[in-house]
C-alpha cells in the first residue's frame, strides 16, 4: 500500500460551551491512500460533517478543530488562513450535500466553475471560462456553452451536483471530500452522480472522502467504511469485510436496517434510542443506551478501538468475544 | 422587457390621474378659496365685485365640473398661474424642483453608500464591537427628528465653527459652485443621515443573512479570499432586498426634504408645496403635490427594474 495522502489523528472539534468545550468529534484516527475511496457513515449529529469540513479548515466560528491532520507531508492544523486558502479548492476540494444551495443563485454556473481556476492557476476569466465549459462537458452536461452561461434556478439538481463536481474538480485536487452529494437527489440521479465520480476519480487518481448516512450508497462507492457514532470511530473496515462481519453493535444495527429488495417485512428494524447528548456521555462507551449487549464494564469504561482482524478494527468490549 | 416597462408606465399614468382627481378634491375640500384670501386683504371689495370674481376664476361652478376643465388644461401642459407668485405654475415649480432633486439624488447616494458600508462592517462580526457602534449609530440615526438634527448641525458647523452657511443655496453676489456646493453640506447631510440609520440596518441584516448560505461556504471552499467571499459573492445576493427598499424609500426623502428646506431655507419643492397649501395657491399645490406623485412612482418602477435587474431568477414579463 503506497503511503497515505491524508493522516488524521486525534482529530477534535469541539465548539465553546458553559465551563469548557463541546466536542461534536472527539478524537478520530483514520488515513487515506491516494486513489482510494474512504466512505464515512453515520447517522445525523454524529459529526461526519465536522470532520469534512475540519479538513476544508471550514469549521465554523467559534468551533475549532485540534489534533492532527497531515496532508501529503504537512500538517493541516494550526496553519495560516493563507495557506488553507491556497490549499481549499485546489488540492483538497469539497462537494456539498444542497446543489441547489449551494451554488451562488446571482451567478452564472461557468463562472463559478472558473473562479477556481482564476483564484489558484492565476488565468484570465476568458481562458478560465473556456476550460469552465470543458469541464461542464466533462461531468457530462449537454450543450455545455449554454449551460455555462446559465443561472443554478435554470438547472436541474442532477445538473447542478454534476456542476459542483465540475467546480471541485476544476484544478484536479488530489482529495475529494463528498458531503451527501447525492442525499438531495432522487435515484435514477445519484446512481449516475456515483458513476460520475469513480469515472473522473479513475481519470485524476484523487482520493474521495465520501460521507453519507446512507450505508447502502456508501457501499457501492468505498474501499473502506468508517463507521462514526457520537464523535467517534466505532468500527473501520475494508468495506467486504464490514458487510460480512461487521463487529460493533452499531453497525450491525445499521446493516439491520437496511431493507432487503428480496424479502417484504411489515416494519422495518430501527436502532431503539437516539443519538446521546454529547456532554453527558464522558465516561463509558457512547453507544451503551442503546445496545443490547451492554453491561456494567461497558459503561464504566470506552472501549479503545481494537484491531480484530487485519485492517478491521472496532471499537466495542463485546467486537472480540 | 420594452413591453413591461411600457405597461408599468400606462399603469403609473392611470394612477396619476386618480391621484390627480384625490388631490383635486382634497384642496377644493379646504376651508376658504382664494377669494377669502384676496378679500382679506382688500376689505372695501363689494358683493358684486366678489361675485364677478367668483364667476371669473370658475369658483361657482361645481367640483367635479372644474376638475374636467383642470384636466383639459393640464393635459396640453397648461397648468395655470400661481396666485401668490404671480407668475406661470410651471416657471415656479420647475427651479424648485431642480433644487430638491439636487438635494435628494445626493443625500440618496450619499446615504447608500454609507450604509453599504457600515452595514457590511457590521455584518462580517455580528455582535462584536464594531457591529455595536454602528447599531447605535443606525439606532440613533433613525430615532433623531430631521428638525432636531438640522438645528443642532446649524448651530456646530454654522454657529458656533463658521464652517458651513447656516441656510439658503447662495451667497448674494457669489452664487459660484464651489458656495453652491457650501450651502448644500448641511442640507445633504441632514437628510442624508435620515435615512442611513433605516439603510444601515436593512444592509446589515440581509449581509448577515446571506453571509450563513451555503453557497458562501461554497464560495470559501473553493479557496476565494474573505473580502472576495463578502463584496462578491455574498454582497451581490444581499443587495437584492436592499436594492428595493431604498429605490422605494427615494419617494419618502420628499417628506424629509419638506423639513430640511424649511430648516434650511432652501427654495424646493417641500416648502414650496408647504408655502402653496398655506397660501391657498389652488395650481402650484395641486401641480407640486402631482410631481411628487411621479417622482414616487418613478421610484417605484426603479425599484422593480433594479430587482428584475439584480435578480436572474425574476423575469419582468
């Protein structure tokens, strides 16, 4: 395995409270290769989010990020806001779940396209603005000069993801972070916006970071899963081996409740429970509310995550037994 | 487009010629007419004399049928004569028209300037420091009576520090524009800082709204700078509401141009009206009070041009 592009350690982000911080992800680990597909699950609130934007150096104020990020060789934390701008957009850029908010509804979508061209390869709007129709042809836009000169309201939500790739793709960035790209999407759409992004992802070689709380559309994209809970990494896994032999109670939980096409239920499984207030889980596994499995050590303690098989590690007391 | 805005101008046209008829009513509504008021002056007048007069100037005929032979008039341009100027309505109107549009368009740019700016340095940290100053500053502003405001900047810069004149458009026996321009500071001032405190606080709640969108994380992400984030992308979204509400507003400056030529002694419109109503002057009233009505519509249609304009998912059809 080559070394990896992105290193994520300790990685914190914790928002300003009465008497200290509040950390919405509370100490993360996890690497990508270049080339590879990292998918990131996890229900609402669980803190996918704040972990994509940690990397855009995009966590809203007063939220701060800690801990380590290292991309290619240097460290993300703690660096300029000269820097992180040189870095956003170019070499690490960022899909956002609402094509339909998302994009500046007072401009045309080829000049958002090629704004970043002219913010990080110094060219005029004119050559930008050519390269900005390539690149709407490349996501597979027909007629491509026209829509250029389109407003987002005149596009349709596939258009206009297809148009957010076709910006954070714009300077061929080497990390890819995908927010829900296709949640707002009906399917038929995010089918091809998935097949969209493994065919550019094959031409340019970057890596994707893909978060979504739709484990079944994760599978069809990641090389490895990351199964997020409560600001935390409960189990990681090549995602075979998280199908097959998922570990953490969690993620077997989630695995449940996906519906199966073959067989009609009368209900669907649910995880009983929501997900737990961040500041009052400090001690014990975050999970423990909700598991059927839980015990007294389990509440008394969190579980480190342990690595149960090569390259699958989990998180729970009960994932080794 | 052509055909919208030709429609919009039929439309304002129809609504000139109700306002027309309102205003119309509304003098002949008045206590006294002319007469009472010439009489007053000339108490030897007989009965016979005052009738041949009344019969004269149209005064005995019924409202609605002197209304008739006003339109007929007005609408070859024909506006009358001003009974307490002495001179044709339109000769009368026309400089002090010139002069409260000199006086608005400035302090109207003068104000959206400033509250752009202000309204945007409030917005980039709400509930900072600087965001607190300028609430006050708006806060005062809209709170502060015209008349109050236009006494105090007399007795500062005109009384006490010699450095504006205190009222009229002209020293006698200079008139060149650099004293021209003088006279009109305090004015402009004034009547700017009316209307910035409103603007201020229009500007700084849509920057503010507009600044939590997606699309200026967008905008971030990509790696624009933050000043490209907020005049860019951000300000050009905002200026959609703002845009309306001030081109709307230019009409409601006539209200605050009435008190500061007053204050001021500018020969405008305002006092004109004002002078007119007062003196029974039939013709320049109603003709003064009709151009204030385009001017508002005018306003009106800008406003809606400038939003159709600003905004590319409005089409004017």
């Amino acid at each position: 395995m080559s070394a990896p592009l992105l290193e994520v350690r300790g990685l914190r982000v914790g928002f300003p409270r009465a008497g200290g911080l509040r950390h919405v992800v509370a100490g993360i680990d996890y690497a990508l290769s270049p080339g590879r597909t990292l998918g990131v699950v996890g229900e609402s609130g669980c803190g996918k989010s704040m972990t994509a934007l940690a990397l855009m150096g995009l966590v809203p104020p007063p939220g701060r990020a800690e801990g380590s990020i290292r991309f290619d060789g240097r460290e993300l934390i703690g660096q300029s806001a000269a820097e992180w701008r040189a870095l956003r957009g170019n070499r690490i850029a960022m899909v956002f779940q609402e094509p339909m908010t998302a994009l500046n509804p007072v401009m045309p979508v080829g000049a958002q396209i090629a704004e970043v061209q002219v913010l990080h390869k110094h060219l005029g709007w004119k050559e930008a603005g050519e390269n900005a129709v390539a690149m709407l042809e490349a996501v597979g836009i027909n007629s491509p000069r026209e829509r250029a000169r389109a407003y987002p309201h005149q596009l349709s939500g596939g258009m206009r993801q297809r148009a957010m790739i076709a910006m954070a793709l714009a300077c061929e960035p080497a990390l890819l972070v995908a927010d829900e790209p296709t949640t707002a999407l009906d399917v038929t759409i995010q089918a091809q916006i998935l097949d969209l992004m493994l065919e550019l992802q094959d031409r340019i070689g970057m890596a994707i970071q893909f978060i979504s709380h739709n484990l079944a559309v994760v599978s069809e994209i990641a090389h490895e899963i990351i199964v997020m809970y409560a600001g935390r990494i409960v189990e990681r896994a090549p995602a075979d081996a998280l199908f097959a032999n998922p570990r953490h109670p969690y993620t077997q939980g989630l695995i449940a409740t996906l519906p199966d096409p073959e067989q009609r239920v009368a209900r669907l499984p649910v995880i009983p429970g929501g997900v737990p207030d961040l500041d009052a889980g400090a001690r014990g596994c975050r999970f423990a509310d909700r598991c059927a499995l839980a015990d007294a050590g389990c509440r008394a303690a969190e579980p480190p995550a342990e690595e149960i098989a090569p390259g699958h590690f989990a998180a729970c007391f009960k994932a080794a037994a | 487009m052509t055909r919208y805005i030709l429609r919009r101008i039929l439309q304002a046209l129809l609504v000139l010629l109700v306002m027309s008829f309102v205003i119309y009513s509304l003098i002949g509504l008045m206590p006294g007419d002319p007469l009472d008021i010439m009489l007053a002056s000339n108490p030897g007048a007989t009965p016979e004399v005052v009738e041949h007069l009344r019969k004269l100037y149209g005064l005995d005929q019924p409202l609605m049928l002197r209304y008739l032979r006003w339109l007929q008039d007005a609408l070859v341009g024909q506006f009358g004569y001003s009974r307490t100027h002495s001179l044709p309505v339109l000769s009368v109107l026309v400089p002090a028209l010139i002069q409260t549009c000199k006086l608005m368009i400035i302090s109207f740019i003068a104000s959206v300037i400033l509250a752009f700016i202000l309204g945007i340095l409030a917005a980039l940290k709400p509930g900072g420091i600087l965001d607190g100053v300028i609430s006050l500053f708006a806060f005062a502003g809209i709170s502060v009576p015209v008349f109050w405001l236009a006494l105090m900047m007399i007795l500062v810069f005109a009384v006490k520090l010699h450095w504006f004149p205190a009222s009229g458009i002209a020293t006698v026996g200079d008139g060149g524009f650099r004293d021209q321009a003088l006279h009109l500071v305090m004015p402009v001032i004034t009547l700017a800082l009316a209307s910035t405190g409103g603007f201020t606080r229009y500007v700084r709640a849509s920057m503010i709204e507009v600044l939590r969108m997606d699309h200026v994380r967008t905008a971030r992400a990509k790696g624009a700078a933050e000043w490209r984030v907020v005049l860019v992308h951000a300000f050009r979204n905002a200026l959609i509401p703002v845009v309306t509400i001030m081109a709307l507003s230019f009409g409601v400056l006539f209200n605050g141009a009435l008190l500061t030529e007053t204050m001021f002694a500018q020969p405008g419109m305002g006092k004109m009206i004002y002078d007119a109503i007062l003196g029974n002057d039939f013709n320049l009233a109603l003709t003064g009070l009709l151009f204030a009505t385009v001017v508002t519509l005018l306003s009106n249609l800008v406003a809606d041009l400038a939003y159709g304009w600003l905004d590319p998912r409005i089409a004017l059809t």
